[in-house]
C-alpha cells in the first residue's frame, strides 16, 4: 500500500459510511507503507468485519483472493507516478472475470476506452457510490448480478486481446516498415 494508493482514502469512507453498506466488504491483500495506518483507521472504527487485512501473502494464493471477490479495485490517485500506467493487477482482475473499479488514468482509458468492466471513478472515495450505483434498489444481490455480468465482459476482452504472437507479428512489421538509419549516422550519435 503505498501512499497513493488511495486506500487510505477508501478505509476513511468506510469508516464514516460501512454502517449504510454492512454487506460490503474490502479485502486488502499486501503490505506497505500504509499498512499500520490502515490497521489503526480500521481498528478506530470498528471496521474489523468490513476491511479485512490478510497482510503479504504468497503468490499462489492471490488467485484464489481475487475469485472470492466482486470487483477489483485500483482507488490510486492520478498523479506522475500512475498517470500512463496499466497495473497488472488491473489485467489479473479482468482474467479472473472481476469487474474493476478504478481511477480513469489515461493509461487504462488508452488500453481499455469505456470497457462496460472497467468503472472509472475520479477519487477513491467515490468507490462506494459507484459500486451501489450497479443496482437501482442499491441491493446486494442485485449488484453482484451487475458486477459477474460486467465481469464476464472484462474477461471476453482481455481473452479476445492479442496474444504474444500477434504482437511480435505486429511489431516485425513496424520494424520491417522503418529503413534502417545511415551506419555513418548511427556512429556519430554512439560516439557522441
């Protein structure tokens, strides 16, 4: 969790607001930076049901996490850092058929444009509204029938995107279209 992450942000609304949603909760999977400050907020509020905390944990346990999941989150706040980033765990999310709540940063609306998966947020205190907005009567049930189905849709995208030997086909053919700089040239600017 790092200081941008805005998972502060998102524990600090479900501090002043979990009590309107007892039926959702956040899984915070990791360590960081943040993760004794988010341990107090969540122990400050009584959030110990709603936040849950698993700490760093291996590798082959994270896909069966993001199953047990609704969405996926990425609350991070736009700044240089993030600005033109795909995370990976974005990707992850979608391949495990997991809607995605996340900050429009220019890199995910580059790669993914308005995917019905993929929903933007501007502020990470904006996930609770955006998740109860799935569901005109604000209800759980109906709100993970919204999230599987988008999910499904996140999913079908990211298996219909180009494999890798698509992409080393599209760019063979970048690099055959360029004409190779003049040898003399490519000398001067190495000798430089």
């Amino acid at each position: 969790q790092y200081p941008f992450s805005g998972l502060r942000e998102l524990v600090q609304d479900f501090a002043r607001r979990g009590r309107e949603v007892p039926w959702l909760r956040l899984v915070i999977v990791g360590s960081g930076e943040l993760y004794d400050e988010l341990q107090r907020i969540r122990s400050a509020g009584g959030l110990e049901r709603q936040v849950v905390m698993t700490g760093q944990r291996p590798v082959d346990e994270v896909g069966g996490l993001i199953e047990g999941a609704d969405f996926g989150l990425l609350p991070a706040y736009r700044n240089e850092t993030m600005e033109h980033l795909v995370p990976t765990k974005v990707v992850e999310y979608m391949e495990h058929g997991k809607a995605v709540v996340a900050t429009r940063l220019p890199g995910l609306e580059a790669e993914f444009g308005a995917l019905p998966g993929l929903l933007y947020i501007d502020r990470p205190e904006e996930t609770i509204d955006r998740i109860t907005a799935l569901a005109a009567n604000g209800g759980s049930g109906e709100i993970r029938r919204v999230a599987r189905e988008l999910g499904e849709t996140a999913r079908d995208a990211i298996q219909k995107g180009d494999d890798w030997d698509t992409v080393t086909l599209n760019f063979q053919s970048i690099l055959e279209r360029e004409e190779p700089p003049d040898a003399r040239e490519v000398q001067g600017r190495v000798a430089r």
